[in-house]
C-alpha cells in the first residue's frame, strides 16, 4: 500500500510540476475540454466545446467529446470556466530604452495578464529587436506592433526635418508613426505628406495647432486618448490658449457644447479613424482623489518606487494647479462618456487601449481596469470585450486575431466567470494561452511573483 501512495503521490506531484511550465503546441495537441466558449463573433456563449490547439493554431472545435486526433493531447480542463479571445493593449508604453530587460518585463507582464497583443506608442531602436524575438520564438511577448521615436515640436523643427524623420523611421522597419504635442500646421503637413508617399500610418496625439478637424481629413489611423474632441465642442476654443485649456481640455470641459458631437463623430466615421480612449488615465489621474490610496493597489507592487513616486507627484502636481476643478474633471469624463457612447451606436471603431504603464495604470492590469470603464460609459460588457478582441482584428486587417474559430490564432484566456454577464469576470484568469503556448494559473502566479519590484 505505501508503495502505491508514492506512486500517486509522484504522479501528483509530476502533474503539479506540468501545471506551472509554458506548455507548447509546436508538435504537439492541446486540448481544452468542456469549456463555455465565447467567440466573439457574435454575443452568445457556446457551451460544452472543445477546443483542439496544434502549432500556434486553432485546429477544431466541437461538441465535447467529438473532437478526433487528440489522444496524445495535453488536457486543460475547462468545465465551469469561460475562454475568450486574447486581449489587446493598443495604447502601451514599452520602456524606449537600451535595456532589452526591462522591455521584456514589461511585455511579459501583459502577456501574464491575458494581454496578447500589444501595440507600443512610444517607440525606440531595441523595440524593432524585441518584436523579432517575440516573432521568432526565442523569448515569449505578446503579439508587438511598434511605432519608431515619436515627432513632436521637440523632435521636429522644420518641415524638411519632419520628412526626413518619416523616412527615416519607414526604413528602419517601425510599423507605425506617433505623434506627439508641438507638432506646426507646416510639420504635420509635411508629415502627412511624406507618410503617404511611403506607405505609414501615423497616430496619436493631436497637435493643439494642428486640430481635430485637421487630424481627421489628413486621415489619421487612430486618434489616442481622445486627443481635441472635448476642445472640439468647446465655443471659441482657437481663442483660448493651450496652458488654459490643459491636457485632453482637463480644465475647461465644463464649457463643451455636446451637440457638436455628432459633427465630430461624422467626421472620425468618414475617415474611418479608430478612437483609442485611454479612459484610464482621465479616471485614475485625472481624478484621481487621494493618489496615495491609489498607489497601494495590490499590482503597484511590479512597479519600482521611483515609478510610484512620479506618478504620485504627477498627481499631486495637477490637483495643485489653479485651474483644476473637480467639478470640471466630473464633467470632462462625463463628455467622454456620451461620445464613447456616440462612437459605438455610429460604429466608429474603439480600441482597447488604458496607456500603461502611465500614472496608476500597470501593464496588463488597467486593460481589465479600461474595461470596466468603457461599461461605465454606457457600452455592454459585450461591446467592452469587442474593443479589445474583434474590432483589433480589424483594425490589423486580420481575420485570425480577436476571434476564436478554427484557423485562427490560438491567443486565449480561460475564465473562470461570464464576462458577458460581469466584464469584471476578465480579471478572473485561470490561464492564458498566448499563440498556443499555454500559461496555467499557477505558471501565471509563479511568474507573476518574480516582476514584484518592492
């Protein structure tokens, strides 16, 4: 008898030891059994699949128990809990530094989070190697789309330098141009030039001297942060000065006049301009209350002191201004609130995108925060999780990202609540499957632990 406890017992503990390694489809089956199923191609939840996983891929899925070839499958089990399509973080802040580390760090701690697709707004030279290793398979990263150095008043002077910049980052390989404040009608001119002549997109922010009615008929790719809507709607805005007015119209939003935003939305629908709201930073910066309570979130733990210590004073530092009001701050989310709403009943595409790691805002973490927020505003969980999944497929002009069907990438996260019903229930992660390299929970903890910065 006590020899077949050991057994068991090594049986277990060989189980247990399986659970916290990166499982690898290359070669070899991955079956998640008797699974709630969410595809995203329309709001409805499928239950009793299965879903075979082979080389990065979605193989089949079927009716539990029907599926074929998958004897040699390593199985997750899937009952009671909900799998939908890996998330994107479209507006994050990859560390622009030589340290290949602290990028990897910090692409690892979205992946962690079920965040498997990111796009990088503030690109650097390493980012480029970085995407190729993620590409290649020499280190694990979620899905990385990256801009090159942003322009910006301070980056570009003169037209013939905003050109030349243009080319110069289109040859180096970065996927995207960001745009930055500072920008003159004359650099952003030549800009918008010269990317078309090259073939980049650009995105971003909105220059103040530029405009939103500008942005959007030189045909921006998306506009983050909502960037010039709220200044938009605001009656003589191109009297006011930039200091007065504040970052994303923080200290004059209580003057928007939101019957303009139809217009505004006509506008970003003709051009097909996808709007990256970063609700984050307006709810957990902007407004931020006490930022001391903020800063002793559970997640602030992966990020170092120095960090937490600038965001407090970023906080602080705005509270201080005599312009801020937090009766204006009410007003501008609200403002924010009625056109998410607007962009959605129009169909103006939105994209997840929360601008981590900025103040408050922990990669991987203020995605699921983002969420919530968008539901806030008015969207249905349903609408929430497109943000983030379907409407990235578009953007990308992929037909396998976003979705979960056979053939497409096998990018998912298993749940364990209905996000359809609670959009809370995304933060309730009992695995992450990241272009069929499975992420168990306990892989997830054990790796999680090791980022803790302080």
């Amino acid at each position: 008898m006590s020899r077949l406890l050991t057994i068991i017992f090594l049986l277990i503990h060989c189980y247990s030891n399986a659970q916290e390694q990166l499982i690898s489809s290359s070669g070899k089956n991955i079956l998640i059994r008797n699974v709630n199923l969410i595809p995203m191609e329309r709001e409805v939840v499928i239950p009793r699949q299965d879903i075979l996983i082979r080389d990065g891929k979605i193989a089949a899925i079927g009716n539990t128990g029907t599926l074929t070839g998958s004897k040699d499958a390593f199985i997750i089990d899937g009952t009671g809990k909900f799998i939908i399509p890996g998330l994107a973080e479209m507006h994050a802040h990859v560390p622009p530094e030589d340290n290949l580390k602290a990028i990897e760090e910090t692409g690892f701690l979205f992946a962690l989070k079920g965040i498997t697709t990111i796009r990088g707004m503030l690109g650097h030279p390493r980012h480029i190697e970085y995407r190729n290793k993620i590409n290649s398979g020499e280190i694990i990263g979620p899905r990385f789309i990256t801009s090159g150095p942003s322009l910006s008043g301070g980056s570009v002077k003169t037209a013939e330098e905003a050109s030349a910049m243009v080319k110069a980052e289109k040859a180096a390989g970065y996927d995207f141009l960001k745009l930055h404040p500072g920008l003159t009608p004359e650099t952003f001119a030549a800009i918008e030039k010269t990317a078309k002549e090259v073939n980049i997109p650009f995105a971003g922010h909105v220059s103040y001297k530029v405009g939103v009615w500008r942005a959007i008929d030189a045909g921006y790719a998306t506009i983050d942060h909502m960037d010039w809507f709220v200044e938009s709607l605001v009656p003589g805005i191109d009297t006011i000065p930039e200091s007065a007015v504040g970052l994303f119209a923080v200290f004059i939003a209580d003057r928007a006049d939101e019957s303009r935003i139809p217009k505004l939305i006509n506008g970003l629908k003709s051009k097909n301009i996808y709007v990256v709201p970063t609700e984050c930073i307006t709810r957990r910066w902007f407004a931020a209350g006490d930022p001391e309570l903020l800063i002793a979130a559970p997640e602030m733990k992966y990020m170092s002191s120095k960090t937490k210590t600038s965001w407090v004073n970023a906080a602080k530092n705005l509270q201080q201004n005599p312009s801020y009001k937090p009766a204006t701050v009410k007003s501008l989310i609200e403002v924010r609130h009625h056109i998410l709403r607007e962009c959605q009943k129009s169909g103006v595409g939105i994209l997840l995108g929360s601008g981590a790691p900025q103040e408050f805002d922990v990669p991987g973490f203020s995605a699921h925060q983002e969420l919530q927020y968008y539901v806030d505003a008015g969207l249905t969980p349903y609408q929430a999780l497109v943000t983030g999944t379907v409407n990235v497929g578009r953007y990308l002009k992929r037909t396998d990202i976003g979705i979960i069907k056979p053939g497409a990438v096998a990018d998912l996260i298993l749940l364990g609540a209905d996000p359809l019903k609670n959009i809370s229930a995304t933060k309730d992660i009992n695995g992450v499957m990241l272009s069929g390299k499975w992420m168990s929970e306990s892989y997830i903890i054990q790796e999680l632990k090791k980022l803790e910065k302080d």
